[in-house]
C-alpha cells in the first residue's frame, strides 16, 4: 500500500521572543539563510531609518533599500534596485505590513527568499503566500512564495502603538467565520475545503478567542504572533487565501474600495466583518463571543465605531461581494437585500450590545 505524503513550504526558523532581534545576524548565520552576510534590506522610507541605523553595524556585508511603500510599483522599483544592486543571500524585510509584502514580491521576482522580520502584529500577511499591494486600480493580492524565515521580536512589538496589536486580534479572530463560509460553500457548491489548512486557521482564531491576557502581556502576544503565522501557513497548505479570507475580508475591502478616506484598520474592519457574518451565519453565540474579545480588547464591534452609518453598513454589505468574484460566503448565499440588511444589522447590535 503507498504512502501518500504532503509536502507543504514552511519557514526554515520562527523565532518568536523577546530579544529577538538582538540576535538576528546569528540566526541568519545559523539557519544557513544567509552565509555569506550578503543580504537585501528592504525598509519603509519613514520609521525603516532607525531600524537601519541600529541594524547596518551587524551586517556589514548587507544593502538597503526604502522602496517598500506598500505600492505595486514600489514593490517593482524594490526588485529592480536588488537586481541591479548585486547579487544577495536573501531579501529581509525589516517593518509592518506593507514592508513584509512589497519585500515578498520583490523577492519573488528576483528569485531570492524572504526572511520577514516583523515590527509589528497588524495582520497575518507575515508568513502568507500572498503580497497586498495597492495599485491603480484600488489593491490587489499577488501569489508569491511564504518566507523562508520570520522573526518577531516581542520586545519591539510592545514598543509599536497599540493600534497594530489590537488590528492584528481582529485578523484573527474572523478566521471563525472565514473557515465557516469555506464549509458553506463546500456544502451548497461542492467546493473542496482542505481539513488541515481549516484546523490550522480554526485553532489559532481560538486560541487568541479565549486567551485571558491583554496586549501588554508576552504571553498573549506570543500567542497573537504564532497565530498569524499559522494562518499564513493555513494559506500555503490550503494554495489559496480561502482559510483565511471570507465575507470578513469581503466587508473589510467593501469598506476600503466605498470609503477610502476613512481609513480605518483592515484587522479593526476584518474582526468586525467576521462577527457580523456569524451573526448572520445564525450562530449568535458564537458572534456575542467574537464581539465579547474584540471589545475587551478596544476593537470595534459596531460600524459607527469605525466611522461608518448604518447606512455605509448597508452599502459595504451590499457591494461586498464584488470584492471577490468567484468567492461563496453566507453574503452570496443570503443575498440580502438592503431593507434586510439594515433590520439583521439592528437585531445585531441589538445582541452585541446587551
């Protein structure tokens, strides 16, 4: 009888500590990543000065780039100044989100890996498969290898605004209702939902669910940290965004395409979006738990706490789906129209609130 075996890509080294980042060049060293110090730094413009200015003297050997603006253009400049810059062991991102994912399709198209270091737990896109970059057109996901290494030093996590931590809770806890739609659509369409990538993003949602500490605590940051990077990696297992990405990112990006000056957080949209959806999905209890965490921790469990009517409710709801053709959630399969939309919104506020 043959034995069948996954094989799925998976960082080389997680490092997830305080301290981490004193010991970086170590790691690097250590994890054959970078042999021979030869690395591609990629910063922001902005806040990336300091961490170069407190990291160059360890990396002598090492280049720095601050095209990483977050752009599908900076994102091309970063990889063109790579490639003719020299050649590298690795490209390391060094910042937030939009670093991380300007720094992993550059890398992509210079055909070296990405070490993600991490300043901050906004989102789960710090060991995903996937670059968000913004573009003509509004923002766009671009598949790209996961890294070969993240490192998350809890030391400096603390250090960043509280913002970043709390956006990060809200990722992660609409895993519950992005796993959820995926069953749906598995049930009503056919559609094939891979059970481990599922468990992967399920548990980690829980596991930060109903983690008693607070932002401030190591212990719950660790937490949030490892459960960011294991929905990233329910991402490549799964091939696809689909464990961690339902009518929750929908909301989320309806929100961002309708409004885009309000700029509120993606994880602050995401976590809302999530707890509405499950709502919706009919498990009140799990919604009122969702919505119990997320205020616990200062996030937003009401549209009008994110700047919106219920009226911009109502037309994010009613537009999300075209965020993502193809994509089957309980907002497709409910198709509500606006008079319902605005009476489900009401009995959720209703539910959340008491």
């Amino acid at each position: 009888m043959p034995v069948l075996t996954r094989l799925m890509p998976a960082p080389v080294v997680v490092d997830i500590r305080a301290g981490a980042l004193d010991d970086l060049a170590t790691i690097l060293t250590d994890q054959r990543i970078a042999p021979t110090g030869k690395l591609a730094f990629a910063i922001s413009g902005g806040s990336g000065q300091a961490l170069k200015e407190r990291f160059a003297p360890s990396f002598p050997g090492a280049d720095w780039f601050d095209d990483a603006d977050g752009t599908i253009d900076g994102a091309v400049k970063l990889a063109d100044s790579i490639k003719r810059a020299g050649r590298y062991d690795a490209v390391v991102s060094l910042g937030g989100g939009k670093v991380v994912d300007c720094a992993k399709y550059a890398a992509a198209r210079v055909g070296l890996p990405l070490v993600a270091v991490a300043t901050n737990l906004a989102h789960d896109g710090l060991c995903s498969p996937v670059a968000t970059l913004d573009n003509d057109a509004g923002r766009g996901s671009y598949g790209v290898p996961s890294p070969i290494g993240v490192v998350i030093d809890l030391d400096v996590i603390r250090d960043a605004p509280a913002a970043f931590v709390r956006a990060g809770i809200g990722d992660v806890i609409c895993k519950i209702s992005a796993v959820a739609d995926w069953e749906l659509s598995q049930k009503v369409n056919g559609e094939a939902v891979d059970g481990l990538a599922a468990a992967m993003a399920r548990q980690s949602a829980h596991a930060v669910l109903r983690h008693p500490g607070g932002i401030g605590d190591d212990e719950f940051l660790s937490v949030l940290a490892e459960s960011l990077v294991m929905c990233g990696l329910a991402m490549s297992v799964a091939g696809d965004s689909r464990p961690a990405s339902g009518a929750c990112h929908e909301i989320c990006h309806a929100f961002d395409l309708l409004f885009p000056k309000r700029n509120s957080p993606h994880g602050d949209q995401c976590g809302f979006g999530g707890t509405f959806a499950t709502f919706l999905r009919g498990d009140v209890d799990t919604a009122k738990e969702m919505a119990r965490t997320l205020r616990r921790h200062g996030l937003p469990v009401l549209a009008s706490e994110m700047g919106y009517s219920d009226q911009d409710l109502v037309d994010a709801i009613l537009f999300a789906p075209q965020t993502r053709p193809g994509r089957y959630t309980i907002l497709e399969h409910l198709d509500l129209s606006a008079d319902q939309i605005r009476d489900a919104y009401a009995d959720y506020a209703k539910a959340v609130s008491s």
